[in-house]
C-alpha cells in the first residue's frame, strides 16, 4: 500500500497525540532537546517528572481465534528498511510509560513496570486493557493511501528492517505550560474514628505471611484507592516503597 507520509512524520503524528491526551489530563510536557534515544517526553506531574516513550504502529496482526488485534514494535532497528544489524530492544528501566498509538485510532498509556515483553506487544485484547485511555483520530487513513490497517506478512516473510517506530523528529518547542496546575487529588479512602493508635502513628507490623495493614492516613494523603497495584520495592537496609503502578490522577 503506498505510503502518504513518512516514518518519520507518522512517528510525529504520534508524539503529537500523546501531547495532546497529556495536555488534556492537565499535565505540563517538556519535549527533549536533541535525540533521546529512550523517551520521547516528559511530562511534569505533582512534581514529578514521566519519562515517556511513544509508539506508532498501523499493523494489524489476527489471532487464532480470528480476533484483531495491533502489533507495535518496542525493538528498534537501525535507520532504513534494509538494516539487518542487531536490533536494541527497549529497556524498561530507562523510560516511565509507554503511550501506544494504533491505526484504528486506541491509545493506551502503559507503565514501563507493566510490559513483560522488549521487543513487541499486541494490544487490542485483554491484556493491557485496563491501561487504554480515550482514543485519537485514525493513523491508517493519514499514514496510507487506503482507510484500513496493513495487513501482518505470512509466517517466515518479515521484512527486516525499523517498522513503525518513532524516528527523529524536526525541532519543536522545548516547553509546552499549562493552568491549572496538573492532576488534581482523586477521592480516596474514608477517614475513620476507628484508626488503631499504631496506625494514627504511622506504624504497623509484619505478619508471618508478609501482610501488613497500611495506615489510613498515609493512604489517604497519597491518594490511594481500592483495588489500586502497587510497585514494591528495596531503597536500602529497612526501607521499602510502594509505588502506584497505574497512571497518575486525572490520566
């Protein structure tokens, strides 16, 4: 199907969506001066800044079942079609959030912590649905001269080659502000007179199954909410932080 854009121009198409859906959370967006070559955004947020990678992709791939789903490339390769070095996969620790945009227009916005996968994921099904956010405006239909989705090549004919992912892109501006200040605190937990006096103290213990009770009061000063997942991990000898694994407030 022939191209009316480029790969480069489709990969601005998709750090303009995430821009877009960002700006419209209420965050500010920083965009890198030069070549990042593990984010492509950033975005300033209670705080806080998100390194953000974005990914296009108009390819469709059919599952067994006879399901569509979208295949977006995470590995790069090289600069041009014909590249057949190694490829980087993408390193999860370099890069806060993954903003998909697919050709039928559904964007998700992934925690890095989330992906178990470095060179490829399938999104459009189950997995990964609990991240998907508002969708955009159609890629297919500006990427190809036709209004449907690439069809996935047989079993054993991939070309080699970068396919769908973001290239550099021209000169934009380094800061994008807006008011009112971003994410806005979210309803958490009740307070209650109930509290026992270890948790009004910040406090609480261990049992033989590694289960604690949180105190209510830190949570509901984080913003915490049922059913939330949280990120456990080690910053030294006694100390342990937890980390909310879905998007910020307001995304």
């Amino acid at each position: 199907m022939e191209r009316r854009i480029t790969r480069s121009e489709q990969g601005d198409l998709g750090e303009a969506s995430a821009i877009e859906w960002l700006m419209s959370a209420g965050a500010t967006v920083l965009i890198p001066f030069g070549h990042s070559p593990d984010f492509d955004l950033v975005a300033y947020a209670q705080g806080r800044l998100w390194r953000i990678q974005v990914k296009t992709s108009t390819q469709r791939v059919t599952t067994p079942g006879g399901q569509q789903r979208c295949a977006v490339a995470l590995a790069t390769s090289g600069g041009n079609q014909s590249w057949t070095g190694p490829r980087k996969m993408i390193d999860p620790t370099c890069f806060d959030y993954l903003f998909a945009h697919t050709g039928d227009g559904r964007r998700w916005f992934i925690p890095s912590t989330a992906l178990e996968a470095r060179s490829s994921v399938t999104l459009g099904g189950p997995k990964y649905s609990e991240f998907e956010v508002e969708p955009g405006r159609r890629l297919d239909s500006l990427v190809y001269a036709g209004d449907r989705l690439i069809e996935s090549p047989e079993a054993g004919e991939y070309p080699s080659g970068q396919r769908m992912a973001t290239v550099n892109r021209p000169a934009q501006p380094s800061q994008v502000r807006i008011l009112p200040p971003p994410f806005r605190p979210r309803p958490g937990f009740r307070r209650s007179k109930y509290e026992r006096t270890r948790g009004r103290n910040g406090q609480c213990l261990i049992n033989q199954k590694r289960r604690v009770t949180l105190p209510l009061q830190s949570c509901i000063e984080a913003g915490l909410q049922d059913d939330d997942r949280l990120l456990v991990r080690c910053e030294g000898d006694g100390r342990i932080v937890l980390e909310r694994l879905d998007p910020p407030p307001g995304l």
